[in-house]
C-alpha cells in the first residue's frame, strides 16, 4: 500500500507511520491547507493568462507577468500576488504536516513555504518596467526604482525555490521507489530552470530572445505551478491508506 510519507512500496501500514494528526477534525485542517497548493497554480495562471489577453498595449508573449500589476488595472495582478503567495505558505505548512519523516520532509516544505513568500512579497512591490510596457518605457531596464529592486528581490525564490524543491523530493521518491514521480520531478526542475534562463536573456533584450521573453517566463511558471498542484493532488489521496498516528493493525 502507498503511502506518501511512507519510506518505500513495500513498507507496511502497520509500522505507525503517520499521515497528519490524529484526530479527524486535525486531518480536515491538513487537507484543506493541501488543496491550497492546487488552488495556488489556478488563481495565479488563470489571472495572468486573463489579464494577459485583453490588456491594452501588453503582449503575452513579450512582457514579463510582473508588469500587469503596473497601470489603473495592475491591482488585480496584485492581488493574484499575494494571495497565490498566501495559499503556497498555506500548501507548506500542510505539506510538512503530511510528510511525516525522510528526505525533503523538512527542506522540501520550506523552499515552497519561500516560493509563497516571494510570490507575496513580489506583489506588494511592483516591477519596474521592462521590455517597453507600459507603451513609452524603454526596453532595457537601466536603474532600478526602490519598489523594483525589492520586486526583484522577493521574485527570486518564485524562480529559484521550486527547482531546488523538485530536485529534493525527486530525492525522495527515488528512495521510496516511485522513479514516474522521480522523473517528473527532475525534468520539471531542468524545464523550469531553463525557461526561466531564457526569459531572463529576453528581458534583458539579448537578440532572439527579446520576443519571447514573457512566452518563455508563462512556460516556466505553469511549469512550476502545475508540479505543486500534482504533488498537492497526490498527498490529498493518500490519507485514507494511512492509520492515525499511534495506530497498528
């Protein structure tokens, strides 16, 4: 029987071993902070890919996400933001409680516990503009304004967090022997990693790259989002396979 905080396929439901808390209202809680890190990807992806398609002047494919929090409507990027940020740190908390012991039982909850700190943080300080959005704003960002240097700041753990986070549980499902969700996990981390590189080429408008800048960042964070959405998923199956904690038999 699999178990997501279990130590391999072939370890038996009778160790004690636990999923959560003992109580079933404590299991509720878990779940509910699970489903957080579905929601997360949704609301995020769904706004920027909304927002994207019908602003004025900003073209998906170019333009960074960050800029649609910037003009009269940016507030609704905003939001996404921070609340997005506030449902990873809510996915953390219930991932480190579902995780039980073992490898990225700790570490691996923390850096997506970063990643909704970063999202937050990224959307209480707006960019600065980039790849000529607004209209009349140049391409290349010379001198970063305060806000956009904390904008920046916080957006690092959004891009650095989640392949550091895929590396780390692929770690683990190699040791409980599930090598689909081990490889899935690596060649999220190799795909993140490398869309985020060349988003960052064409945003700092290396030729070839500069079009496709804000293309490149959309693969990357639904790349990202849709990992902690399936490692969310994945946890929320399990609990019913798994006896209460101090439980045998």
């Amino acid at each position: 029987m699999e178990r997501f905080s279990g130590q391999g396929r072939g370890s038996s439901a009778a160790d004690g071993t636990a999923w959560g808390p003992a109580d079933p209202a404590g299991q509720r809680t878990v779940r509910a902070l699970l489903a957080c890190g579905v929601a997360a990807g949704l609301l995020f992806v769904g706004v920027f890919l909304g927002t994207g398609a019908v602003r004025a002047d900003y073209d998906p494919v170019r333009h960074p996400v960050s800029s649609l929090a910037l003009g009269d409507t940016g507030w609704t990027q905003t939001a996404a933001f921070i609340a997005s940020g506030l449902l990873m740190a809510a996915f953390a908390v219930g991932l480190r409680r579902a995780l039980g012991t073992g490898r990225a039982s700790v570490w691996g909850p923390l850096l997506i516990g970063l990643w909704g700190v970063g999202l937050i943080g990224a959307g209480i300080y707006t960019t600065d503009p980039v790849s000529g959005y607004p209209p009349g704003t140049a391409d290349l960002l010379t001198e970063y304004s305060p806000h956009g240097l904390l904008h920046d700041l916080f957006s690092t753990p959004v891009f650095l967090a989640p392949p550091a986070a895929c590396v780390l549980f692929a770690l683990r499902f190699v040791g409980e022997r599930r090598y689909g969700w081990a490889a899935y996990s690596v060649a999220t981390a190799v795909g993140f990693t490398a869309a985020t590189v060349l988003a960052s080429l064409g945003f700092g408008q290396v030729s070839g790259f500069a079009d496709l800048g804000g293309l490149l960042q959309r693969i990357a964070l639904v790349t990202g989002f849709a990992w902690a959405a399936l490692l969310a998923v994945r946890a929320l199956r399990t609990p019913s396979e798994v006896p209460l904690r101090g439980a045998r038999g």
